[in-house]
C-alpha cells in the first residue's frame, strides 16, 4: 500500500512538471532566459538595497592627526622673509594639513646659525641653503631624501634633472639630501633710455656674447662729461659656469685653471671689458640704475630692488649664450630644503616640501620671479606677471641651465673669488692671461692642500 502511494505521488510530480514546461512552450512572451533574467533582476536589487543600507548607516570617522610642529630654519634676506614664507608654506600647508603647524626660524638672526642651533640641541626639522650643501654633511645633520620620495610616491621626473644633479654635486654625495624649490635665473637687463638716446636697436633675445660686445660698444661714449659704458657682463666665473669649465681635478686634487678652456673664456670676457675701456670695478647695478651702463648681466634676486627704482624704464632679453655651450644660460643657482637626520616628524616635513613643490605654490611663485624648478612649461611662461605683464621677464626662463661644477672643498675664499681675482689683474693691470691663470693655479692647489692637512 505505501509503495502504491509512493508510485502515485511520483507520478502526479512528473505530470505536474511537465504541464509546467508546456505551459512555458505555449507562452509567445516566455524565453529561455527569463528565469535567469529574473534572477538577475532580484540579485541587483538586492545589492541595491544592501548598498542603501550600508549608505544609511553610521559611517566611521577617520582617525584624526595629533597636532604636529614642524620647524625651518632659513636665511630670511635670501631665502624666504617672514611674508613670503606665510604665502608660500604656511598659508597653503595650513590649507592642505590643518593639523601641521610651521615654526620659522631666521638664521640670519644672532645666535640662529646652523652650527649653533645644532649645539643647543635646537635642530630644525628643515634646513634650507643655496650652494654649497657640504655644510650639512659635516655638520652631520644631512638625510637621505630619496627614502621619503619613494614612500611618499613623490615624482622627481616632474623637476627639471639639472636641479636634482645640481643637488648631489653640491652636497658631494650620490643621493638627494635636499629638494630644489626655485631657481635664481640670469638675463640681460636693459636700460631704453639710453638706447632711445643714441638711436640703437634694443637687444633682442638669442643673442651670442660677440653680438652684445657688438652692441656694447655702439654705446660706448663720453658725453657732456658723462662716460656711457655699453654693458656690464658681470664676473669671469658666470663665464665659467656657463661653459660648465672645471675648477678642480677631484681625482689629484689640484687646480685647473691652466688650461685652453680658462685661456679662451679669459680672451672672451676680457675683451668685453677692454673693447669698452672699462675696468671691473665698476658697479654693476649702480651703474645700471644710474643711466652710466646700457646693460648688465643681473640675477632675478636683482629685480625686487630694480622695481623700486622710480622713472627707470628697462625691460629685459635672454642672457647672452656661448657657442661653446649652445642654448645654454647660465648654471643652476637653486634654493633648496633639506630634512635634518634627526627630526621625529620626517613625514610631516616632506608633506610640507610637496606643497611647496605642487603647482599651485611653484605657480605663484613663478608669477612672483622665483624660477620654478618643475619642467611645467604653463608655470615656466606665468614668470613674473604678477610683477609686470608688460616686460620681458619671461626671458629669465627661457635658457638652458648647466649643471653646477664641483669645488670639492669648502674652500674660503671660494675658487670662484680666486679666479675673479686674477681676472682683475688681467682687465685693470695689464697681467698677462697665461701668467695670471698659472697664478690663481698654485693659490686654489696651496689652499687644496691646506684643507687636506687640517
């Protein structure tokens, strides 16, 4: 009796089934896929649902940042005033990190210098510098940056390669201790006045230094007792620099300076001096100012005080190139900034060096004269219209720059100081080049080997 009941249930399953599949033969709407389709149509809104719910829910606060310090030491007359460093760091990385707050401390200050900081134990968590960066080093406070770029994921291809070259050469060392965070630029000022005087075309860019000798000296004259000078190319070593010429053998340890490439730059500048008959003790910029020189070889950190200047009318062009070096201006001459070994906020610090480097900030700066140090080319071309739309002050920008030159040493005076020296000699006294370099060649190798006997 129980299997007949189990055969009879059996039966009416499989009838019910298969009136089920008829049914769904019969139906023009019904198709294979409509089951799955429903299926599917219930899967999503169960997920919306799920996804509403969890949208409606409490969502977890992030965990706050404790409130963080961090402290720069930097030069105030150089590197940024009290003004400029609300503007362009503490302002914008309030902005950014609410929680990090800036301490700025001037080394310029009496009892602020790095080596005396460091012995009250009163150690910076930035530091800031132009050339050299050898300081930090020897007064053992440097780090190596390249870790924080990397786990920060920071991109250094967005800098210019000759600043972060620049930056080991001038630390001596094969990593980056310090970020480059603007650039000092050369170019050629001009004075209208004088040109409009004497009827002489201004100077246009991509000029050689043989075309401004030219120029020069078409406005070179004594008028009514007043003595007009052509142009003022500023010192011989800018013509080193340029060139990217030696200063010392790192490998012997000795001088260069008697050399064919010496030799040639010290007939160029020479005879940039001597074709107007002026002497290098002639003030640049007072001479400039003044209306006594038509041109003058200036850094951007010139043009803040040039502006002051009231009823002066100039303008400016591309800073004159050697064909030993095409397109190239002059060297890198870069602020950079540093994080100190032993600060205990590392990762604020470099947080703090990336707003500074974000193209916001390096944008108004470049609208402000301080060079950007990123390839940017829409920062590059903002340069100097927040100062004056009307000039040429883009020029600034427009050169290629060369790679700073090793001196190896912390040398007082500097090789540059003695090179300048014997170029004096030359220009004002009459000294023979050859002699002159051969001089200025045993002073840097006597110094060398001072520095190596301490």
């Amino acid at each position: 009796m129980r299997r007949n009941i189990r055969n009879q249930a059996s039966i009416l399953c499989i009838l019910a089934l298969t009136l089920t599949m008829m049914a769904s033969c019969g139906n023009p709407s019904a198709s294979p896929g409509s089951d799955q389709a429903a299926t599917a149509d219930q899967g999503a809104k169960s997920a919306a649902t799920s996804a509403q719910k969890q949208a409606e829910a409490p969502k977890e606060q992030a965990k706050p940042h404790d409130p963080v310090t961090v402290t720069m030491a930097m030069r105030a007359s150089s590197m940024f005033n009290e003004e400029e460093f609300k503007r362009y760091l503490a302002d914008p990385v309030s902005k950014k990190y609410p929680y990090i707050t800036l301490n700025y401390i001037d080394i310029g200050q009496k009892g602020n210098s790095y080596p005396e900081l460091i012995a009250a134990k009163n150690i910076p968590d930035i530091y800031t510098s132009h050339f050299p960066l050898t300081d930090f080093p020897a007064l053992g406070v440097d780090y190596n940056m390249e870790e924080l770029v990397k786990k920060h994921n920071f991109d250094l291809s967005r800098i210019q390669p000759e600043f972060i070259e620049s930056a080991k050469i001038a630390a001596n060392t094969d990593h980056l201790i310090a970020m480059p965070v603007y650039n000092l630029p050369y170019a050629l000022l001009y004075n209208k006045a004088i040109f409009d005087k004497f009827a002489v075309p201004y100077p246009k860019d991509g000029m050689t230094w043989k075309d401004a000798q030219d120029l020069a000296v078409k406005l070179t004259r004594n008028v009514d007792g007043v003595q007009y000078y052509g142009m003022h190319p500023d010192s011989v070593f800018r013509g080193a620099y340029q060139l990217g010429l030696p200063f010392i053998d790192a490998v012997n340890d000795k001088a260069v300076f008697q050399t064919d490439g010496w030799k040639n730059l010290f007939i160029l500048w020479s005879g940039l001096f001597k074709a107007q008959g002026m002497e290098t003790t002639v003030n640049l910029m007072k001479g400039f100012t003044n209306g006594q020189i038509a041109m003058i070889s200036a850094t951007s950190f010139n043009l803040v005080p040039l502006l002051k200047v009231k009823d002066f009318d100039w303008d400016v062009t591309q800073y004159p190139t050697n064909p030993l070096a095409p397109g190239v201006g002059q060297r890198v001459d870069a602020g950079y900034m540093g994080i100190t070994a032993q600060s205990k906020v590392k990762d604020e610090a470099f947080d703090v060096l990336t707003v500074l480097l974000s193209d916001e900030v390096q944008t108004d700066m470049s609208r402000n004269t301080r060079m950007s140090t990123l390839k940017n080319a829409q920062i590059q071309n903002q340069y100097g219209k927040a100062i004056d739309e009307k000039k040429n002050l883009v020029a600034f920008t427009k050169p290629k720059l060369s790679v700073l030159v090793s001196f190896k040493y912390n040398f007082n005076p500097n090789p540059a100081v003695m090179i300048f020296t014997a170029f004096n000699d030359v220009v004002n006294k009459g000294k023979d080049i050859n002699t002159a370099l051969r001089e200025a060649d045993e002073v840097m190798t006597k110094a060398i080997q001072e520095i190596k006997s301490r």
